[in-house]
C-alpha cells in the first residue's frame, strides 16, 4: 500500500496580541503530531472544540504552513518555508469546509463555481469541454446539468454540501481534506452525503483525512482515527481498536459524552427508500 500523506512532528503556533502596547502571547495550537495515510483510506481527526482539529486541516490542506514539521504528499516533502507550495502539488489536495455557503459566492452560478479551477490551473482545457467535465460532475455527485445556471441560495445545505464535494474534485486531486463537511446537516442528510463520498472515495481511489467531532460519523467513515487533546495526538490506531479499547484517559472521556447515534441503520434506511423511489421511477 502507498502512503498519500505523511506529518511528521508538525507544530502551529498562533502568536496573538502584542502590538506596541498589548502583551504578545503563543498559543501552542499543535505541538508535534505524526501521522501517515494510505492511498484510498480515511483518517479520521476527532477531538473536542479547540483541540486543534482546523489547524491541522488547513496545514494538510496546504492552506497554511505550519510552524515547523515535515509534511510529505504522494512521498514529496512540502517546502513548508513557501508561501506558495508548488502548483502540481497543491492540485493534488483539496479542502472541504463545513459550510459551503461561507465559501459559495451568492452572485456565482454554479456551473462557473466548477468551471473555476478549470480556468485557474487548467488554461488548455477548451470552453466547450470544461463545460462537459463540470456537468458531468454534477451528475456524478447526485445532482443535473440543470442546475448549471443556478445560483447557491437556490440550493438546499445539502446539495451545496456536494456543490463544494463536485468542485474539490474537478481538477482530480489524490487528496480530500473535509473539516466537519456533515456537521451542519440533518441527519438523513448527513447520511446520503457521506455514502456519497464513500462512493467517491472507491470509483477515484481518494484518500480523505476527515475532521469531526461526531463519534458516530467517525466509526462509519474511518480507516484510522487520530484523537487529538490540545495539540496533542493522544490516541491513533485502526478504528476499531480505538473504539475497542480507548486507551487513553481523555477519549474514554470522549466517547463517554457523546451519544453514537446508529449511522448504520440511518444508512440502511437511507439505501432502502432511495432504491424504493429508482424501483417507482424506472419500471422494467
Ligand atoms: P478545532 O478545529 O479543533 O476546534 P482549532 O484548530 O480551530 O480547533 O483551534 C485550536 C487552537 O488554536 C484554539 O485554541 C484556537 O483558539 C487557536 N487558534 C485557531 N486559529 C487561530 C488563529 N488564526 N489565531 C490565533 N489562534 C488561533
Ligand atoms: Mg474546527
């Protein structure tokens, strides 16, 4: 199996304050976490709010350098002293926030919010098939080429949620970093959106590194799960030995306090009325 992401003792201090008056302060956001993903897998991030889950995201990501640490993609070293990582590698991963609205622009039709990152970092790519590639996109993450020129309020939290999915994916990265991409949708919802990205995940070979603070998410989604506590990875392992056998005193903590609804049976219900509305639609 190969390795699609490797960190390497990464570290993120967030200065704040100072100034010519104020006292300057470090908040130490991570403080040296390691990790390793294979190709096709999910790495499940989980932890209370603050613990550092975001700033991890968005390092991986390569949204921000962290402030020390290695981080390598597909076995290359990022150059976390660039600004700018190299453009060829930073295709390779793209980012899924939890609310696509904050990061939709609401006078953006949606066949353009695709096209974008067509015209941005694929120039050779004529008109005409950039066009194709992003209605055949949003075909395949569950919506039409009808809905090309529409804007995003006309779009249910859900659809947007796959709106953003469709555009991470349009210039086929290795590589889906989605910080808490379901936390903001019902739970039926939240269902289909996920078997959609395991389905996205076989047919493309994606590798996900998966952020959420929802147990019962985590244990449906995750390869390997890394809890982490204050910047601090204080468990990692396989999934089902992290649930088995929490070995450490804050995510026994954790998963004591969180209620794990039974995604399962959300999903089955979910498949079962899907298959029921395709047997009504298509007769044979
Ligand atoms: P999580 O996503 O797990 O809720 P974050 O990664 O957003 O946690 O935050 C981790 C810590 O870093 C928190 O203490 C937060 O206040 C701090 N932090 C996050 N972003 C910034 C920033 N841009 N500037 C200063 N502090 C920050
Ligand atoms: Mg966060």
């Amino acid at each position: 199996m190969s390795v699609v992401l490797e960190g390497r003792n990464i570290t993120q201090d967030y200065h704040i304050g100072g100034g010519l008056f104020g006292a300057s302060k470090t908040v130490q956001a991570l403080k040296g976490v390691s990790f390793s993903v294979e190709k096709g897998k999910t790495l499940a991030i989980v932890g209370e709010s603050g613990s550092g889950k975001s700033t991890l995201a968005r390092i991986i990501a390569l949204i921000d350098a962290p402030s020390g640490g290695d981080l390598l993609i597909e076995g290359q070293p990022v150059n976390i002293a660039l600004k700018r990582p190299d453009p060829v590698l930073r295709s390779k991963v793209q980012m899924v926030f939890q609310n696509p609205y904050g990061s939709l622009n609401p006078r953006q039709k949606i066949g353009s919010v695709l096209m974008e990152p067509l015209v941005i970092n694929r120039p050779a790519i004529a008109a005409e098939e950039r066009r194709a590639l992003a209605e055949a996109m949003l075909v395949r993450v569950g919506l039409g080429p009808e809905h090309f020129n529409r804007f995003p309020h006309m779009f249910s939290g859900g659809q947007r949620q796959r709106i953003a999915i469709a555009r991470a994916l349009m210039l086929n990265p290795s590589l889906l970093v989605l910080d808490e991409p379901v936390s903001a949708l019902d739970l039926s919802v939240q269902a289909q959106v996920l078997n959609l990205l395991a389905d996205l995940q076989e047919e493309f070979g994606l590798t996900y590194v998966f952020v959420s603070h929802d147990l019962s998410v985590v244990r449906y989604i995750a390869d390997d799960v890394m809890v982490i506590s204050q910047g601090l990875a204080v468990e990692q392992g396989k999934r089902e030995a992290v649930f088995a056998n929490p070995t450490d005193a804050y995510t026994r903590q954790l998963f004591a306090a969180t209620p794990v609804t039974d995604v399962e049976a959300i999903r089955a219900r979910v498949a079962k009325r899907q298959a029921a509305r395709e047997a009504a639609g298509a007769p044979r």
